[in-house]
C-alpha cells in the first residue's frame, strides 16, 4: 500500500483488527520512509459498482467519496464513528444488492438521504440542501466541495 504522504509503497502493517462487527478488518501501516501513519480498510466486496451520472457518464463507485459526504454532513453531531461506518456499509450493501451493477447516481443520493434521515435530521437537512442543488449538475465531487466544513459554518 503506497504512503499517501510520500508515495513510498513499502509501508508496514503494525496492527489488524476486525471493526464494524467483523464487517471489515483494519490496519494500522507505517511508512517507514517518511514516519507518516495511516489506517486501511479490508472488506467484501460482492459487485464491482459503476455510477452513472445524469450525463450518462459512467464513472467506478468510489465507497470514500461517499463516505467523504456522510462524515461532513454528520460533522459534530453526537453520532457514534461506529454508527456512522455501520451506515455507510449498510449504504454500499444495499447498493450491492440491487441486482444491477450500473447505478444511477441519483439512487444512491436518495439512499444516503434515507439512511441519514433515520439517524440524524440535522445531517440529513444539511445533506438535502447541498443535494437538492446538485440535483441537475449532478457531479459528486462538486458535491463534496459543496458539503464541506466551511459551507456548515453559522449554525
Ligand atoms: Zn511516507
């Protein structure tokens, strides 16, 4: 795994362990290049997901991208980091499970809806607002930049 502070790729695992219930492993690495520590995730993957945008294009399901928007609509809420992984997996499962493997990117905003509607309404509001924006540009990077911490700023 290359280091994403040097770009080293002999980097050392000092330490697995099952999270998220046994969901997904996890591993502590070490860079020995550069000093810089940072953590990975193992976990099933069913299906190799493809998003297809508004536009038609196509683009490979990226599970941080989606993680990404969930932890910033979530900022300071009092909503367990093990909770909040659970749902992404929850997310990705039933994404996995749909019986396709093209998915329309709106499907997937209405299910991050629906899943943070259940666990917090303020992160729920927060992401509705900026999707409801993005609904026709409909590009989740932008999105993301929309989401971000400044944008929540005056609350
Ligand atoms: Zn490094």
């Amino acid at each position: 795994m290359r280091c994403p502070f040097c770009g080293n790729i002999d980097t050392q695992v000092k330490d697995s362990r099952p999270a998220e219930d046994h969901v997904s492993i996890r591993r502590r690495r070490f860079c020995p290049s550069c000093g810089g520590r940072f953590t990975t995730y193992e976990r099933v993957q069913l299906r190799d997901l493809v998003v297809i945008k508004s536009s038609g294009k196509r683009e490979d399901f990226d599970r941080s991208k989606l993680e990404r928007s969930v932890r910033i609509a979530l900022q300071k809420r009092p909503v367990d980091p093990e909770r909040i992984d659970q749902m992404i997996s929850g997310m990705v499962r039933r994404l996995e499970s749909m019986g396709e493997t093209d998915i329309p990117s709106k499907v997937i905003g209405e299910i991050v809806m629906e899943s943070l509607a259940r666990i917090d309404t303020v992160g729920y509001v927060r992401f509705a607002s900026v999707y409801k924006n993005f609904h026709s540009a409909d590009d989740f990077d932008k999105f993301v930049a929309e989401l971000r911490p400044t944008a929540l700023r005056g609350e």
